[in-house]
C-alpha cells in the first residue's frame, strides 16, 4: 500500500502520532519524558506552532497541533531529531528512536477537534494506566483542568467551543472528556478518511477544491539554487553574503537565504552557519526570525521574496 501523502497548508490542524521505531520504548523514565516535553514546547514556540493537547505513552505519543504557517515537517524534522540526539547520546545508543514517518491527519477543526482532544486525553484510560484522565501526569489534561502547564500549550481552541467564562468552559470540557465512564473505556479512534482526513466528505472535498494540498515529500529546492536565486535578485553575489561586513544589501540577501532555505529548502542550521562562516547556530536562526519580521513590515523585501520563490520555480522547471 502506498504510503499517505503529506497535506500542509497555513491553518491546517492535525492529529499527529509518533512511534518508536520498530514499536520500542520512547521514554526510559520520567527524565527522558521532561526533556521531550521541554523540547516539544520549544519546538512548537521557535517553529509558530499552536500545541492544542498532547499524550505521551511508553512507545508512543499522541500530539493535536494547528500550523498558522503550515509547516508541521519543518516543526517535526527539527523536534524529533533533537530528541534523537538527546536519547542517544543520554542512553549510549545508536540510530532511529522514532519510525522514520510519523502519522498526520488533518482534522477538520469545526466539526472534529474536541472528539480529537478528548481521544488523545483518554489514552491513558483505555490503556488502564489509570482510571481518571486528570490521574495521567504525561498529558495535557491536567493543564487544561488547573489553567497552567507547558509553555506553549494554547487550550482556548478547544475551550473556546464551550460557552460562558473560563472557568465554565474547563467545566463543560471536563463533563465532555469524563462523561459516561462506560463509554469512556472504549474510547474509539476517530474515523480517518485516506488515512489522512478527521472530518466528512464535505470536508475532504474542499480542503483538495481549494488547492491546499503539498506534497512535501517532493525534491525542495538545493542550497546551491537558493544562493543563486537570492543572488539574481537582491544583488550580493555567493562571496559577498559570505563576507562580515553588514552594508543592507548582504544583510537582505542573508537574511533571505537563511529564510528561503530553512522553509523551502532541506538546509540545516549547521549549514547554513558554515555558509555564513559564524560559528553559532543561532546566528542563522536569528536571521530566519528576522527575515520573518521584513516579510511582516517591509513590502519590498517581500516582493523579493516573492522573485526568488518565482526563479526556484523555473529552475525546477528547467
């Protein structure tokens, strides 16, 4: 069977489940699951994703996020592969923790958000870990119960769908996830249409009518195609962004490389600060950030961008 494509759009909502590879252990202890959940609220911060809920299990996890910019494969290559690192090197091991594809569906986020929610936070319960939701330390229900957790973690998605103050709302959401405990035990995944859709045919139909589907396991865009584009129309030539000196338009033209690279490229940090020749990483992902800032209040860096996505698109085309 062929594999699901990958959906990503700005807005898009997914259920995500990721899972040791060859079904092995994630976590070892308490330690290695503090650090994924650190690592997963920086992830989500530093890439603009909204985490909606999560559950971690021992050789799986459960994630419901939502990518106000659509891109969940950026977010995720960059989060699984520092945790990658950290356990190995933590456990003295090698190779994959995780299956090498992870899981997402794309949820329809009117009709089919809290069915997902509550799926996620009930888990636990179907798993007999423990009777009560609230009662699993390795979730987001409790957040969503008490009103603090995670950094990061957004629970206004999901409260939002109930009416009154906040406190009513974790009240009524509290009654909707605990409800009927027999039916609770059962705890029935939500349908997935193609495997990748959470939602009706009415659904599917205009995510695939409006044109929101990318297929993001295609060829991106080589590091040598971005340098030359971002030369052709800003200016800099390869040597000039290479350089120190910080006259506007080799800052531009760096700050557009490292932007065009880390979202339409398959360019790590390292990479990129080996090009720039600095020897911190974060010089690269400070450019990306401010890059993201131009776009924002600058239409002219903007319309640039727009000139090297256009040539990376007729080289492709070639």
């Amino acid at each position: 069977m062929a594999r699901p494509i990958r959906i990503e759009y700005p807005g898009a909502v997914y259920h995500v489940i990721c899972r040791g590879n060859n079904r092995q252990a994630i976590f070892r202890d308490d330690a290695d699951r503090k650090r994924y959940l650190e690592k997963l609220s920086f992830y989500c911060q530093e890439k603009n994703v909204d985490l909606l809920s999560y559950c971690l299990l021992s050789n799986h996890v459960h994630l419901l996020v939502e990518t106000p910019e659509g891109n969940l494969s950026k977010m995720m290559q960059a989060f699984q592969t520092s945790y990658t690192v950290y356990f190995n090197k933590r456990h003295g091991r090698t190779g994959h923790v995780f299956e090498q594809r992870y899981k997402a569906m794309v949820v329809d986020k009117d009709n089919y958000l809290l069915q997902v929610s509550r799926y996620i936070h009930l888990n636990p319960v179907s798993a007999k870990m423990v009777e009560r939701p609230q009662d699993f330390r390795w979730s987001s229900y409790g957040s969503y119960l008490k009103g603090k957790g995670l950094a990061g973690l957004k629970t206004k998605s999901v409260l939002g769908y109930f009416s009154g103050p906040r406190s009513r709302q974790i009240r009524q959401y509290g009654d909707y996830v605990e409800g009927d405990r027999s039916e609770n035990t059962r705890n029935p995944a939500p349908e997935a249409i193609r495997q990748i859709f959470i939602g009706d045919e009415d659904f599917v139909d205009a995510v695939t009518r409006n044109g929101k589907r990318s297929f993001v396991d295609r060829a991106r865009y080589s590091f040598k195609q971005i340098v030359e584009a971002v030369s052709g129309v800003i200016g800099a030539d390869r040597e000039e962004m290479r350089q120190p000196k910080r006259n506007d338009k080799v800052l531009r033209s760096r700050e557009m490389l490292c932007y065009i690279a880390r979202r339409y490229g398959e360019v790590g940090l390292p990479e990129l600060a080996r090009f720039l020749q600095v020897k911190e990483l974060s010089t690269a992902s400070h450019a990306v950030r401010r890059a993201k800032e131009r776009l924002k209040q600058d239409s002219v860096f903007r319309r640039q961008a727009d000139q090297v996505l256009k040539r990376l698109d007729s080289s492709m085309q070639a």
